[in-house]
C-alpha cells in the first residue's frame, strides 16, 4: 500500500501559535456523510493527540489505552494509542513538522498524524500514519508511512492498535491488534501482528526490547463490517503426536466452516492448512516436527462472509498462546527427561552446573542453554553447549559477576533428535566486592595501624585496596594485593589519632578489573588520644544531633541523653543541649576527650549556660567535675554546681583548678534536673592555663546616644597593674591578640564617640597587666546607637521581614504584650487581605492582624510611627503611602463587610507641636491604593515624623476579618499637584481640572470608594464615601 500524505484540510495540533502538543482532544468534527460503526450513524468524531479518534463524546487527554479505556465514548479506533506528543520546555525541540490534522475528501476522511512520536521517545521517533474511514463500505483503514526505528525508552512502548464499540467487553466489542517479543529476538515487524487476546493487548515499540519489531513502510490494517462472529473459545489440543495434534474450538453463531493457520514459535508467517476450508469445529494438523511447539489461529466462514482470524490459543484452550509455550507442543522422538540440575565452583565469572542422568540415557549426550532470563527456551534455539554421552557436568565462563543464571538441559538422541528442556535451575555469580569483617562499617576507636580484614572470592587473582580521607578517596593508600586467597592488610605507617577514614575493598580476576558498581566505602574513627591544652569545643563542626568525636554521653539514670542542636538566642550556631523527659528525671553525663594535666598547675574551665526563655521557669540543675576516666563514678572533683538554671539569658563563668597528680584528664557536664523541666544549653568550653593576667567581666553599655556611648566593666580578682584596652566594631569577630586596641583606660568605665546612628556595635575589653602580659578579650557586649534623623526624600518598603530600623512599633494603650495589637512585618494577611488577593509576597509589607484581641485595652491604638526626617531641601513636601483593605469574611475577592465594623487607617504628622491628621479611611478595595497628600507650607525645613494608627474596634463591633496592610511609604518633594490624589494601581483614575474652582471630575468612579479632602495645612477637611463621577465642592471654603 502506498502512503498518501494530505496536506490540505484543518490542522487541529498544535493549537493556536503552539508549536508543539500532548495530550490535547478536538472538538466534534463533522462528517459530511454519516459513517456506520456498531450499527449506529456517526456523524461527528473526536481526534485525540494520543494517536486514536474516537465517537460519542471526547476522551479524555489522558486516555493513553483507547481499547481498554472507555469514558464517556462509544466506540474509538487506534492506531498508535499511548502518551503521544511533545514539550514545549525542551531546551532543544527535535526536528520535524509535527502536527495532527484531517481533511474530509468526500468519500474518505482522513486523520494524519506527521512526525508523531512516543512522549518519551519524542527526541527521536518520528512516526507518520492515518485512520481513513470509507463512506460507501464502511472499512476502517489503518495505514503508516515512514516510521522511524522505535526509541530506546521502554516508557508506553506498547502502543493500542485496533477498534472498540461502545464497551470494553473483550471479542464482543474490541478487536485489537497484539505483537511482541515472542520468542525474544524474533524479527517479526508490525505486518506480522495477530489478533489481541484481551482488550488491553498491545504492539511493541521500543529498541531497548527489540528493534526488529517494528513499522514497514506502507504497512495497512484493514476492518470491513461483516455479520460473521470469530472463533473465541477454544477447547485443549488433543491427540498430540511426535508430527501431529489436533485443534478444537467452539463453533460462533453462523459460521459454516473454517480456515485453520498454523505455525512454529519463532516464524514469522503461517502456513495454510492442507484441507482448508474444513466444516467441522476440529481440525488435524499433519506433517509437524517432533518436540516443537506451535501457535494455530482460525477464522469462522459463512459462504462468502469471513471474520477476522482468531487470537492464538495456548494449550488448554483457556487463554492466550502468543508466547513460547505456544497452543501445542510436538512430542519428541528423543524421550529423555533431565531432572536433578544444581550449580557449584561459583567465581565472579564462572560456574559448573550438574545434572541427574535421564531413565534412558542419551546417545548424544546432553545439550545445555543459560540466560539471564527466566523465559523457558523454545525447541528450536541454539543451546549454549553441549556434552558427551555419559557426561553430567557442564563448565559455564565468560559470566558477568553479580549476575543471576538460569540454565536448563535436554538429552540429544542423535544429531536430529532432542529431548524436552528440563525445568529450570538458577545461580548467581559472585561479585567483586568481598565481605569485610574489620574495622566494621562506622566503627570508633580504631587502632592507628588497623588490619583490613575480609572474606577471600573464590576465583579472584586480588584485591584493590583503598584508605582515604575522603568517601571514596585514596590519598592514604592505594595498593594492589596479589592473590585471590589473601583475606587482610595492615597498614605499616600510623594513621593520626581522632581521624576519620574511608575505605573499600575491590576484588578482581584475570579479566575483570572491577565490578560494574563500586563496592561499599566505609568508614571507621581511629582512637581518641589525650591532647594538650588549649582545648576548646564549640560544637560547630557537628550535624545535629551527633556529638564531637572524641567525647561521650552515658546515662546513669532513666531521663534522656545529651545531645547538640541549633543554638537558641544568646548563642551562636550549635549547642550542647539537654532536653525535658516528662516523666524521669535527668542523669546523664556529658564527658570532653582526656587532657594532659600537670600536678601544682592552676588551670580554668570557662563555658556558657542557660535554660530556654519563657513566662514560666523550670528550673534545670547542670553540675561540672572532672576527674581520671569518662565515667560518672570518676567524676570525684566538683568544680561548680548550678543548681537552679532559669531564664533564657547565657551566663558566662569559669573555675580555676589545680589537680593534685599529673595524668589524663576527662571533664564532665551533668544534667541532674527533676522531671519535666525545660531544656540546658551549654556552650563555649575551654580549659587552659589559668592566665597570669585575668580579663575583666560583665561589660555593659550605659548612656547610648546616636553617636556616643559609655562602657563600664567589672575587674578581676586582681587588678592589672595597666589598666585595660579596648576594642569595639559593627562586624561581630571577636579581636585576638594582636589585634591592635581603639582606647584604653585605668578606670572600669570608657567613652565611647564618634559612632554612627541606628548601628550596631560590638565592643571587647582586656586586661593589661604589664606590656608583654595581656588577658584575653572579654566576653563581648552589643549595643546599637540612637537613631538620628534621616534626611528627605525618605522611603521604607518593609521588604526585609523584619521591623525597619528606627521605626516605633507601639501601642500607648494595650497593656499586654499580644502580637495582634502591634504591626506585623512577617507573615502575609488573611480573608480579603490574603496573598490572593493583595498580590503581593508574605514578608513584604507591614500589616495589622485584625484577630483577636479585637476589643479592649490597645486595640484603638495600633501605631506605626517612621524616624524624625528633615525636610530641608523639599520646597512642596509630599506623604505617600500604599494601603490595602478588603474586609471580607472568605478569602473571596469580593468586598463582604458583614455586619461587623470597619477598620479605620488615621495617617497623621508632627512637627514637633502635636500629631495633625492628614488622612483617614475605613473603605474597602480588592486591590492596592496609593494615598499621596501634600504637606502644608508650613511644614517646609521642619523635622517630622508620620504616624499610622489603625483602629480595631471603631464602634465596639470589631473582628477578625479586616486585616489592614501598609507599604511604600515616602516623604518627598511633592510633583506639583494642587489636588491631593488617590491612585488605584493598575487602573487609570484621573481627576481633573487641576487646578478647580467648583467641580471636580473622576474619570473612572467604578474602583472609587471614597474620596478624601485635607486643606493646605494637612487636616482632613471632608470625607465623600461612595461619590459620584462628578464632585460638587463649591461649598468648601476658599484654601
């Protein structure tokens, strides 16, 4: 058949200026004649993307399996049926023109899919094909042109071909279309297909499978309406012979007589039988060949009239034989039957497999097939090898490590004569990689020269070893160990202490270097030594929850362990951490890496504490000792006992200590709180020396000004005979040593000048007690600076999250602390005011929760105030801010105030002689309003500051679904309007004339809630709720 493309007629996808589609479904498309399908007059259709048209209604744009898929429709025809199409967000989009179009000829209509291709074989199939639908006779023509080799993908590989009525009832309503792998590698293409056996029998389309299952060019199915039913049930084959069987079926209403095709597993075309067509509902088939299995198929006659050919039976007549067992199997001349078969000499790459000798043993021997499929060869495939008469063991090479066999035997009578497979047996080779016994996966406290042990591969010629400091890395050694029987290595040069390595063990043979997958890495920890001093744990390089290495946790009581997390405010990064057990009281141990200590030396511990913050307090208990071992039993010396731990605040202290023997050292934290208490925090450990010139404590900051502060300090025990230094910055690295000082002083106290407003500062002090001895910085102390006044123009966006600097969030009235009664500046609005609905990012604009508390102390009084800005340099000084406000009870955009107040935003100025109104509104809007007032001359060189004061609970009828949102707030030059404006973004509002005498125009009153007048003072004047498109304000008084 000759491929015909159409080129006229009505594209249907891509849609639009799409240039590509997936998964779309057209509209009914008229037929200009009806066309009979089922019995019934069609006269639209619906062309789906998917490769399939379908009648009645749409299918849906996911149907990617038409003949076992109904929906809503009453008959489909498929000719390609799976996920089809392409994507629009291929970076590169692959070649072709693809498109879905028909054209109505008259006498046909044609559906043409070009370049058409399996999503997910989209960069390379380009399949051509039509569905033609004859008017006069009613056939159905599938037809494909060029078509490129199936893709590599095995994603919807297995396409629906075929035609469906108005069910999915297999064989009373789908007749499809089926072919696949059968036997695997056949070459068997798409013009060999035979009839489905269910209404989800598919054709197989993916190289990966079989690239010789594929679609010639020209190929074409064709359907003609007839009354004659197929054969559908069939009955086990019988009488089967070494060269004959007999098939049986039941006889479909009608059929008269019938023609029976046969053929070997493994053929691709059929053989006629000798006698067609025979009358009865049986039939013998002669002149076969012994021991192999064949597949039959009939067709039912009625006179002239012929169905489709039956599907394949399998051999009880009950379901499908399009497989390898066929619908009969041959018997064999050689009747020889293998039992007993089993595997031994396993190496990575080969193996042995035996066999118990059959009853009659074989003249020929034995011949023997393995794969790595489980499918049970045909009669007919090539076997693997082969023994002599009297041999049972077979040697298998050339395998692939890690790999599962599964293997079968047959007698071999003579060179022609063959016995039946025998059932199947399986192994699986070894692998390379061999299973280590030592050091075990993670293990700690490993010698520094480990021995690497493992369990020696039968048939590896050696091993691969690598240590690294790295997963996978082998920067320690690299070696090659000689010999499959070796099972150990020790390294001859030492490993550092408290270290963590990396390796793996490989094996490989004569021919194989290495398995496909790299063997496991492990690690393991060598062993902790003592170290000297300093020694310092901050517990930074840990992943919560793990400890450091080196130190420990036991529990000696039934409460919970130590362990690290992230650190609460008033620390940095991580922390150890004890948390509450609710109902056993802590006792568990927290122990440090030894230390090497010296008998007579005075040393110091210093670390940092604290509970968690909260209004109520549950005290924690936290004592420190030190003593010879890591056990709770050793801990004889008590350094400091803190036995009432409240209060989120850290505290910082240290001990001094002298140990009465030199030796080995370990410190340990206990936590030994009552039950259900709260969480310990412990922090900043060190133990050192003690220093011959001691640093000053509690630095505080006193008189902060914008540019100016005091600090003051408590002295040491001693005195240092120079005074103190010292440092202070905006970047929060604490000084070291050499870090030259910015002041110094003989008292506790020093000025600090010439800072900068609205920052903060970190400041630092030390002792000096002689020129070459100096104490280490203290423990830092933060302060930020005054504000200053900014100068105009001045904006505040609120982008950061967080409250603006500078800014007063407060509540003159609330007398509690509630978030409700103060802006927010994180978080997003709800109801009208949700991130729906107001457009913007949550965390973009302050705002004022309208919950509760919605009435009582503070909820008239929700204030906003900017820092003092100069308007030096502004000759017409303008407030602009954007607010939004839609009081709504849903989350819908429409306005529903309900029967609930309004929340009312009052925007007001001071100039250092009382706070003015300059605006207020309760209205709402489903979208942002730009309010701009001018400032009046009098304002002109003046240093201000704009409140925003939010009103909850306006007439004692407040709740909570009227949340207000604040943005964009400038102070600037005023861009000469005489009119105060309100701007509504994205809608052109114009006001005019400008300036006006007596009438007022708005151009577009729809998104107008209210309009609001200030005179040049900045006082509100009117409020016109609700206005008309023309304003009538001769009654205002001249100014």
């Amino acid at each position: 058949m000759t491929y015909t493309s159409i080129t006229g007629g009505t594209k249907l996808f891509p849609t639009g200026t799409n240039t590509t589609y997936d998964n779309e479904v057209s509209a009914a498309i008229p037929l200009s004649s009806p066309f009979t399908f089922g019995g019934v007059a069609m006269t639209t259709c619906y062309v789906s993307a998917n490769g399939f048209i379908a009648f009645g209604a749409a299918p849906s744009g996911t149907n990617y399996t038409p003949m076992s898929s109904l929906g809503s429709t009453t008959g489909a025809i498929s000719a390609f049926g799976q996920d089809g199409g392409f994507s629009s967000s291929d970076a590169t989009q692959p070649i072709g023109n693809h498109e879905v179009r028909y054209e109505d000829l008259g006498t046909e209509f044609v559906v043409q899919w070009q370049d058409h291709a399996n999503y997910s074989n989209r960069s390379t199939e380009r399949l051509n094909f039509q569905i033609r639908l004859v008017y006069a006779t009613g056939e159905i023509k599938i037809i494909y042109g060029n078509c490129t080799d199936p893709g590599t993908s095995t994603s919807n590989s297995t396409p629906h071909v075929g035609i469906r009525g108005n069910s999915t009832t297999y064989a009373s309503n789908v007749n499809s279309l089926m072919i696949g792998n059968v036997p695997s590698g056949t070459t068997c293409d798409w013009s060999k297909a035979v009839t489905g056996s269910a209404n989800n029998s598919t054709m197989l389309f993916s190289s990966t499978t079989n690239a010789s299952v594929k679609i010639p060019a020209g190929l074409q199915y064709t359907w003609v309406p007839g009354t004659q039913a197929p054969v559908r049930t069939f009955a086990a084959a019988t009488a089967i012979t070494n060269n004959a069987a007999t098939v049986n079926w039941t006889a479909p209403t009608g059929a008269t007589a019938y023609n029976v095709q046969y053929r070997a597993v493994g053929s691709c075309d059929w053989t006629n039988l000798v006698g067609n067509p025979v009358s009865a509902a049986t039939a013998t088939i002669t002149g076969l060949t012994q021991n192999t299995t064949y597949q039959v198929q009939v067709q039912a006659l009625n006179g002239a009239v012929q169905s489709v050919y039956s599907h394949i039976p399998n051999a009880a007549g009950t379901g499908s034989g399009y497989a390898s067992t066929g619908s009969f199997t041959t018997t064999p001349n050689c009747v020889s039957t293998v039992t007993g078969l089993s595997s031994s000499s396993l190496t990575p790459e080969s193996a042995t497999i035996s066999w118990t000798a059959s009853t009659t043993p074989p003249g020929n021997g034995y011949e023997y097939y393995y794969s790595t499929s489980s499918t049970t060869p045909i009669s007919t495939v090539t076997p693997s090898g082969s023994v002599g008469a009297g041999v049972l063991t077979a040697d298998l090479s050339g395998l692939t490590p890690s790999t599962q066999y599964y293997y079968w035997v047959r007698g071999n009578c003579n060179g022609t004569d063959k016995g039946v497979w025998s059932s199947s047996a399986n192994f699986t080779t070894l692998g390379l990689c061999p299973t280590v016994t030592a050091p075990a996966s993670s293990a700690t406290g490993v010698s520094v020269t480990p021995t690497i042990t493992w369990n020696a591969i039968n048939g590896a010629t050696g091993y691969k070893l690598k240590v690294g400091t790295t997963s996978g890395g082998n920067d320690i050694l690299d070696i090659d160990i000689a010999g499959g029987t070796n099972s150990s290595y020790t390294l001859a040069t030492p490993l550092n202490f408290a270290t963590t390595y990396y390796y793996s063990v490989t094996a490989y043979t004569a021919n194989i270097t290495g398995p496909a997958t790299a063997c496991t890495v492990r690690s393991f920890q060598t062993v902790c030594n003592s170290v000297n001093l300093p020694y310092t744990l901050d517990f930074e390089s840990v992943t919560t929850p793990a400890l450091p290495m080196c130190t420990t946790v036991i529990n000696s009581g039934s409460g919970n362990l130590w362990k690290t997390a992230t650190a609460p405010t008033g620390f940095t990064g991580k922390v150890l951490n004890y948390s509450y057990n609710s109902s056993n009281a802590a006792n568990t141990w927290f122990f440090t890496q030894g230390l090497n200590l010296t008998a007579g030396v005075s040393y110091r511990i210093k670390y940092k504490y604290a509970n968690a913050t909260g209004t109520t307090q549950y005290p924690e208990k936290v004592k420190v000792a030190y003593g010879s071992s890591a056990t709770s039993a050793a801990m004889t010396n008590t350094l400091a006992d803190h036995a009432n731990i409240t209060g989120g605040t850290a505290t910082n202290t240290f001990v001094d200590f002298t140990p009465n023997a030199t030796g080995v050292y370990y410190f340990g934290f206990q936590a030994y709180s009552l039950a259900d208490m709260n969480q310990i925090y412990v922090d900043d450990i060190n133990i050192d020396v003690t220093p011959t010139c001691s640093e000053p404590s509690a630095v505080a900051v006193s008189a902060i000004t914008t540019n100016g502060a005091s600090i003051s300090w408590t002295a040491p025990a001693t005195a240092p005979g120079s005074g103190y230094e010292y440092y202070y910055s905006t970047n929060s690295t604490a000084p070291t040593a050499s870090t030259t000082a910015l002041g110094n002083s003989t008292t506790t106290s020093a000025p600090l000048s010439g800072l900068s407003p609205s920052t903060t500062y970190y400041v630092w002090v030390r002792s000096v007690c002689s020129s070459s001895d100096k104490s280490v910085w203290s423990i830092v102390a933060t302060f930020n600076t005054l504000c200053g006044t900014v100068m105009a123009p001045f904006t505040q966006n609120f982008d950061s999250g967080a409250a603006p600097n500078c800014w007063n969030n407060v509540n003159p009235t609330a007398t509690g602390t509630d978030a409700n009664l103060f802006w927010k500046f994180s978080g997003n609005g709800d109801y009208g005011a949700s991130p729906a609905n107001n457009g913007k990012a949550a965390g973009t604009y302050a705002w004022v929760d309208a919950s509760s508390p919605y009435a009582g102390a503070g909820t008239n009084t929700v204030q906003l105030v900017t820092p003092s800005v100069n308007l030096t340099g502004l000759t017409a000084p303008l407030v602009s801010f954007d607010w939004f406000k839609n009081h709504s009870m849903s989350t819908s955009t429409t306005v529903s105030p309900s029967s609930y107040d309004n929340n009312k935003l009052t925007v007001e100025v001071n100039d250092g002689n009382g706070w003015v109104v300059i605006f207020s509104d309760n209205t709402n809007l489903n979208q942002w309003r730009t309010v701009a007032v001018p400032l009046a001359a009098s304002y002109i060189g003046a240093t201000i500051q704009v409140r925003f004061t939010v009103d909850k609970n306006v007439n004692g009828n407040g709740y909570f679904y009227d949340d207000l949102l604040l943005d964009n707030v400038e102070v600037k030059q005023n861009p000469n309007l005489a009119t105060s404006e309100t701007v509504a973004k994205d809608h052109k509002i114009n006001v005019y004339p400008n300036p006006f005498t007596e009438t007022l125009t708005i151009s577009d009153v729809s998104k107008v809630q209210s309009v609001s007048i200030v005179d040049v003072s900045g006082r509100l004047i009117k409020t016109i709720e609700k206005p008309s498109s023309e304003l009538q304000l001769r009654d205002l008084k001249e100014g």
